[in-house]
C-alpha cells in the first residue's frame, strides 16, 4: 500500500514538472514573437563639432525607430532628451550639435499602430569635437617661459572663460581666467612656463574646448648671449668667456670665412660654452667646424651643423690638446650633414668625461678618410648615441670606432657606451672586405675592466654586407631588442665561423618597416607591425604608437 501511494505521488510530481515547462516554453515563445527585436552594432560616424551620423542594423518587422539624444550625458538618460527623432531606415543624421559636447543617443525598434512590439532601447555615448578658434603661434608670441595666446575674436565673442596649459603627460601646467578686455582683443599672456619644453594650450569655455594648439618654449634666454644672423659667430666663439651661453635666432652663421674663397673653415674653441637655437621651428644653420682645445667643453642644440663648401675636409669637431680633460660634448636635438671625415676627431691623449648625441639626424656624413665617430688615441668614459637618425653616411668606413688607447690611461674604468632607439639606414660601408670596415661597430679599449657596450632598441636597414663588430677583444656588445630589416648575415652570425667577431645572435631580418621617404629623410614606419614595437628613433613611430 506504502508503496502504491509513493508511486502514486512521484507520477503527479513529474505531471506538474511537464506542466510547468511547457508554461515556461509557452511564454518566452509568445515574447519572442511577440516583440520586436532590439537594433544591434549601434555605431555613430562622421562626428563632427555640430553633427554626426546614426547607423545601426535593421530589425525585421520594425516600420520605423526611435531615436532620443541626450546632452551632457554619459548612458545615464536621465531627464528629458534634447532632440526625439523617427528614422524611417536604420540610420538618421543628427545636427544642431553642440561641440565638445558628451552625448548618450538610444535607439528602439517600432511598428506602426503596435505599440506593444516595441523593443528595448539600445544604447551608444559619442563626443562631438572641439571647436578651432586658436591661432597658429608665431614667433614673436613664444618666449621662454611664456607665450602669448591669440584667437579669433569676432568668432569667440565673450563665449570662453580660460586658457589652460597642459605638458606631454596632458596634466594642466598653468590656467588663465580672461578678462572682458582679453576677450575683445583675442589675446592673453600666459606665464610661469619652462624654456624648451612642449605644451598644448586649450582655449575654453567652462568645460568646452574652443581651441587647440602645440607648441614648444624656446630656448633659456636667462644670462644668454643673443646673436643675430650677421652677428660675428667667429669672434663671439673666440673671445667667450668660460660659461657663456650663445642663443642665436633662425638664420645663417659662417664660422672663419677664407677672403678669398668665401669658404668657411674651423673655429677654435678655448673656453666651455653653450649655444642653441632659440626656436625650434627655425633652427640656425652653422657653417663650419670646431676645434676643440685645452679642456674646453661645448654643449650644442637645436642647430643645424652644415659641411658644405668648407674649405677644408675635417670632422664637425676635431680634439686638438694633448691630456687636456673634458667634461662633455653633447650635441642635441640638431641637425649634422655633409660633413667629408666624420662627427669628431679624437687623435690626440685627451679625456673626455662624456660624450653625448640625442634626438639628432645625421645626413652624409661621408668619412672619406676617417671614421664617423672617431677616437683612436683617447679616452671617452662615456659615449651615448640615442634617439637619432643616421643615413646616407659611413661610405667604407666605420661608424663607431674606438681604438685601445687603455695603455695611456692607466686605472681609469671600463669605458661605457650606449647605441640606443636609433634609426640607422642604408649605412653604405658594409662590406667585411673593405680595409678600412671594421664592422658597424668597432669597439677596442681595453684598460683593466675593458669596456662596456650596449646596442638596444635599435632599427637598422638596408645595410647589405659587412658585420656587427670585427672585434671583440675586450668584451663583446649586449644586444637587446634590436630589428633588422635588409641586413647582411654577419649581424647576426659571425662571418665564416670567426669566434673573433661579435654578432647580434638574438636578431635577424624582419619584414620591410615600410618608410614614408627614406630618400627625403622620412622614416615614418608604415608598417603597423614595426612600428608597435617601438625601435628606431621615437621620431618616427606612426602617430598613436
């Protein structure tokens, strides 16, 4: 009996189970039915400061679409919306915008005379764009610490409260609340900036952007020297005393003009000085070289080195004192070209304590009759090649060489050198059987530590023969995350089994990193690929990598 009863029970308990699915399955299959299906890949296009374009996919048996916009919202949709529009396909065109300008847009399926197959809404945020009101800076209007700001007046009207200043990081550097006065002249001054330093200023009004330019601070003008073009470079470089600073405006200096030729020759440098270009959009072109005495020190940037039609054939800077001590050359974000022998000379038993070339381009530098960098009798603690372009150059001869002067400078530590995010093309002195061609690198000092050489980050092209390094006899290279495209086999192997010469074993040739004009000196990489891996010199990155 107990057991007929239980029987009993668990038949009705399944009957209801059956029951109760088939309710569940009738009723999602009268909503799917009965309602009409969201719109999917929702997208705006086309956004502009005052309009953008709606697109989504059609749903079937939709008539028409709702679409509700709302301003200075972020998918909140709260309130009521600024603009309710019906689209009669699966896009519409929105307008009377405002700029830079958050808006949340939504879109619902509908059918005419049936209300109740509406769908739910589907859900998109854009920002229309900021408006360009700022004009381009000129010279005149940048300073070293401040620059003054101009706009459209007429176009802005009373229509914006602040100019804010922001550095690379985009965090806000200064702010200026402008003045009724200000506004009707369309111009401020912004103080309180560092010399030489990128910003962007943004012109707004309360959170809206109604301009947008990028500039650069010039140079350090506090204690300089300002030189003009038809200044005497010569005389001024002659007569420094130790410490000046030369800040010389766009234009072209000749150094040591020969009467009769017109050519230009080499300056002496006695004392340590600084110059620099004053704007970095008009760079001074220097014509002429430097010879480098007694200790002298010399920090150059943001010029143009120019070789051409010297009277004579020497490095850009050529070391002339015997066991003088230098504390530094450094050249930095400038330009070097045409220049016969090489970059610098150092042929003599002088120190010098660092030596560094940053965010520079190297264009023919030819080294007829002498390497590029060049020490064969001296000591240089620290050598720093980063950030820099170097093509057209090295024709048969070696880009970096450093001879073992160790034996003439008894105790002194292990030199370090740094070849580091450089873009390095079409080095034409590649073959290992040119006498002259020690490999791209040729580093030999040796001294009781030996040396310290790293290549890091680098992209090197188009070099089709030749070798890394000929030598290794103080140590070896640290190779680290260097790309290759167009290479000879001796960069990354050593040439017919010569233990003797170093190789970049972990590289090897890669694809093609597509510049834009290599022959105009334009290494934009249009290889997507290459580019995201951040070697070569930063200059050349596609935009947004």
């Amino acid at each position: 009996m107990k057991k007929l009863i239980k029987n009993i029970f668990t038949l009705g308990l399944a009957a209801f189970a059956l029951t109760a699915c088939s309710d569940v399955a009738d009723e999602i299959t009268s909503l799917a039915l009965g309602r009409n299906l969201s719109p999917t890949d929702f997208e705006s296009r086309n956004v502009s400061e005052t309009t953008a374009n709606l697109r989504w996919t059609a749903t079937e048996g939709a008539t028409s679409y709702i679409v509700e916009v709302f301003a200075d919202d972020s998918l909140t949709f709260e309130g009521t919306p600024e603009q309710t529009l019906v689209a009669e396909t699966n896009s519409i065109a929105l307008s009377n915008l405002n700029y830079d300008t958050k808006y949340s847009a939504r879109v619902m399926a509908v059918t005419e005379n049936e209300e109740n197959r509406s769908s739910k809404w589907t859900e998109l945020f854009f920002r229309t764009s900021a408006q360009q009101f700022l004009k381009t800076f000129k010279e005149e209007s940048i300073a070293d610490r401040s620059l003054t700001v101009t706009w459209d007046a007429e176009a802005v009207g009373t229509e914006a409260t602040a100019i804010k200043v922001l550095d690379e990081s985009n965090k806000v550097v200064a702010t200026k609340s402008l003045t009724a006065e200000e506004l009707e002249a369309g111009e401020a001054v912004i103080d309180g900036l560092t010399p030489e330093t990128k910003y962007t200023v943004k012109l707004y009004n309360g959170e809206k952007e109604r301009g947008s330019r990028a500039v650069t601070t010039i140079a350090d003008l506090a204690g300089a020297i300002l030189v003009h073009e038809g200044d005497n470079l010569t005389s001024l470089i002659k007569d420094a005393e130790d410490g000046s600073v030369f800040a010389l405006y766009g234009g072209t200096y000749e150094l040591n003009v020969d009467s009769e030729s017109g050519k230009t020759s080499s300056v002496k440098v006695t004392t340590s000085i600084t110059i620099k270009g004053i704007y970095p959009t008009n760079r001074p072109v220097i014509k002429g070289r430097f010879e480098v005495n007694e200790g002298a020190s010399l920090n150059i940037s943001q010029v143009i080195l120019d070789g051409a039609d010297n009277s004579t054939t020497d490095q850009t800077f050529n070391f002339k004192t015997a066991d003088a001590v230098h504390n530094a050359l450094t050249v930095q974000s400038s330009v070097i070209r045409n220049y016969v022998k090489g970059l610098f000379y150092l042929n003599v038993t002088a120190t010098v304590k660092q030596m560094i070339f940053n965010d520079c381009i190297f264009e023919n530098i030819e080294c007829n009759g002498g390497d590029m960098f060049d020490s064969r009798k001296g000591y240089i603690a620290d050598f720093q090649l980063t950030n820099s372009t170097i093509y057209k150059s090295c024709k048969g001869r070696t880009m970096l060489r450093y001879d073992d002067a160790s034996s003439s400078f008894p105790g002194v530590a292990a030199p370090e050198v740094l070849i580091d995010h450089c873009t390095i093309d079409s080095v034409e002195s590649m073959p290992a059987g040119t006498s002259n061609m020690n490999g791209l690198v040729n580093v030999r000092f040796g001294g009781a530590d030996g040396h310290n050489v790293t290549i890091s980050n680098n992209l090197i092209t188009n070099a089709a023969g030749g070798t890394f390094s000929k030598y290794v006899a103080a140590g070896a290279p640290s190779f680290t995350n260097n790309y290759y495209f167009g290479c000879n086999d001796g960069f990354f192997k050593n040439v017919e089994g010569n233990v003797s010469w170093a190789a970049d074993e972990s590289g090897k040739n890669g694809e093609d990193p597509k510049y834009k004009d290599s022959k105009k000196g334009d290494f934009t990489i249009g290889n997507e690929s290459v580019s995201k891996l951040g070697v070569g010199d930063p200059r050349w990155l596609t935009a947004g990598e």
